[in-house]
C-alpha cells in the first residue's frame, strides 16, 4: 500500500458511501479498497454462519464490525447457535475447548446478542472458571479475556487472575507463544490484544505491551510480513494488524513496521487472491486466511474511522456489564464504590476493577465516570 494509485471520483463517491471512508484517508487507496470491497462480498455470501472456527464466528466478527452483516444473516447464525447449545445442553460447548465458548460470546456481542442468556445458557459462566480456561494453555486464557471484555461479562477478580497469567507467561524476549520458550507473531498479538484494555491502568500492562510490540517490530521480515514456526503465512500479518490497530499504532505508517520499503499490507496483499486470501502464495482461495484477514482490515478501518476497536463491542450492545464491588448485581453501590475511591477512603481497585470503573471510557476514573453511572441506572 505504499505506492498510492489514483482513483476515479466516481469510485471515490460510491465507496464513501458503502464504507464511510474518508477519500484523505490511507483506507481510499484503490488497491485496498477493491480488495476490501470483493472480500466482504465473497465473505457475504455465507448468510448462515455455523458454530465453528471456519465459516463461523470469525465470518460474523468480520462483517459485523464492517456492518456489513444483514439481519436474515445475523438471526441464522443466532438460530445455528441456539441449535448448537441445545445440543451441548451445558453452558461449556466444548470439555476441554474454552475456545469454543470464547468465539461464540465474540460473535454473539458483535450481533447485539446476549451470550448470558442461550437457551437459558450463560455462556459466559465457563469463561470466568480460569481451571477450566487454563486446560487449552495461554491460548484459551487469552480468549476467554478478550471475550469477557467485550462488554464488560464476569468478575473484575477473573479478569485479575487472568492479566497476571498472561504476564506471567510472557518470555523474556518480550513475546508470547504456544511454545514454553519460542514466541511467535500470532500468539504475542493475541496476548497484545487481551492486555489492551488494560495498559491505562497498570505500569506493569503497559511495559509488556511495549515489549510485545518492540518483539513484533523485530520479528518482521525484510518481506514486511511474519513467519510462524518457518511457515510464512498471512494469518500471521492479519494478526499483526489486529492488535497493533487495537492498540491505536498505524500498521501502515509506523515506521517500526515498515522494512525494506515494505509494509505489513504489502506483505498481506501477496496472499491475495481472487474475493479472498490464498494460506500460501501460489495456491487458491482459503477461508481460514480470508476471514482472518478480513477482520485485520476491518480493525484497521476502525481505527482510521475513530472507531470503537475491534473487540469493544460496547457501541453494539444496549448494556454493559458494570459489577464493580462484585456482589453479583449493578446497583447505585457500584457508583458509590467509585466515589469512596476517588474520596480516598479505604477502598482500593484492582487493575481490572479500574478498567471497569472506567465507564466514559477517557482513560482514567473521575467524577464523570460516577454521573455516566448514575444515568445508566435511572435510564
């Protein structure tokens, strides 16, 4: 993308109005745009997602957060849901895949769907049960956070002893990995990605996070994409983008990211094939590859846009969970609980109770965040 292309005033127009993208914008570029544009068309013509990691949830994140999503097409995939939790007859769809639970509550946010209540379900329940997380490693931790923050679901106490592990299993080259000792792009964007939320309020968050992505920085190639375990692939580059948009840095225009003259689009678009991405360069359409990077470029939009990141799906739902002294409900005591802590009284936050008093979402805990409260009860 580093080499701009001039585009039509017509196809300008017409793209403004499908996308919202400003025609200043890097996203105006021609080559990104078609590609965005074909991608998503491709991607659409999936109108009932299954419950799945292909074809499924990844589908509905990606088109979702474009809103690019029809209802016909949001109501088969809550429908195929539902079919699937009462098969599973247990708030846990998976024994032992956390994951599973994980995608569902992701995709079901993104919908405007409560994943508390399927079918009297509450997947959310299996996610705060960190034993049970932990059975898929770092991995399944890092998507149970992710997926509890996207509104806020579950205990400020969960997410505590969920931040510590994903700290405390970081290497010491400042990267993540599936691997005991090896870190690799796909599993440190993922780690990036569930810290997020959290680098406002925690020194110990924010130096990880900085050395996660100084980790990223030095593992790209001259290529401007990422090999995992010697495969070079464009899940990994989709990765990359994900998390680095989340974390408000231009994936195309910081100059960390960008070697050889090569930049991390660069990289993804060789993968390019047609109404999607190829797994390998040579090879032909691959869903895994087209979903993955479809969500990548539509964090990337988000944030040229101003917009709620990928995972905060906050501007989606009509609610948000905000238990802030964890008795189990949301009452004007959780409002109160703020204000005893910003009086100073004997009252201390967590990090994860910090980011959940956060309500107006400015970075810090003020008086605003107490009125914010206060309007959300008495509405």
């Amino acid at each position: 993308m580093n080499k701009k292309l001039k585009i039509t005033i017509p196809f300008i127009f017409i793209f403004s109005i499908l996308f919202s993208i400003s025609s200043a914008s890097a996203l105006s570029d021609e080559e990104f745009s078609e590609k965005y544009s074909s991608t998503a068309e491709r991607l659409s013509l999936i109108t009932s997602p299954s419950v799945g990691s292909v074809g499924g949830e990844w589908t509905v994140l990606g088109l979702s957060r474009a809103g690019l999503i029809s209802e016909e097409t949001k109501n088969a995939y809550y429908g195929n849901v539902e079919s699937y939790v009462k098969n599973a007859g247990s708030n846990q769809l998976h024994r032992r895949k956390s994951t599973d639970n994980s995608r569902v509550v992701i995709a079901l946010s993104a919908i405007g769907k409560d994943p508390r209540n399927v079918c009297g379900y509450d997947l959310t329940a299996p996610l705060e049960d960190f034993d049970y997380v932990k059975k898929q490693g770092i991995n399944g931790v890092i998507w149970a956070l992710i997926a509890l923050d996207t509104c806020g679901y579950g205990s400020s106490s969960s997410r505590d002893v969920m931040i510590s592990a994903i700290l405390d299993s970081q290497h010491s080259d400042g990267g993540w990995g599936l691997d005991s000792e090896i870190s690799d792009p796909d599993m440190t964007s993922m780690a990036l990605l569930a810290l997020s939320p959290y680098g406002c309020f925690d020194e110990a968050v924010r130096t990880a996070s900085d050395n996660g992505v100084a980790l990223l920085a030095s593992l790209q190639r001259e290529s401007g994409g990422y090999y995992s375990y010697d495969d070079f692939n464009p899940e990994s580059c989709a990765q990359v983008i994900t998390a680095l948009s989340v974390l408000g840095i231009d994936p195309e225009s910081d100059e960390r990211f960008c070697k050889g003259g090569k930049t991390l689009f660069d990289s993804l678009m060789q993968f390019s094939v047609e109404g999607g991405f190829a797994h390998t360069i040579g090879n032909g359409y691959n869903q895994m590859s087209t979903e993955q990077a479809f969500y990548a470029m539509t964090a990337f939009k988000r944030l040229q846009n101003n917009d709620k990141a990928l995972f905060d799906m906050t501007d989606v739902q009509s609610y948000k969970v905000l238990d802030l002294n964890g008795d189990g409900s949301q009452s004007i005591l959780d409002a109160t609980y703020i204000q005893q802590y910003l009086a100073e009284f004997d009252v201390t936050f967590t990090t994860a109770q910090k980011k959940l008093a956060d309500i107006n979402g400015n970075g810090r805990i003020d008086v605003g965040d107490v009125t914010e409260f206060q309007r959300i009860l008495a509405s």
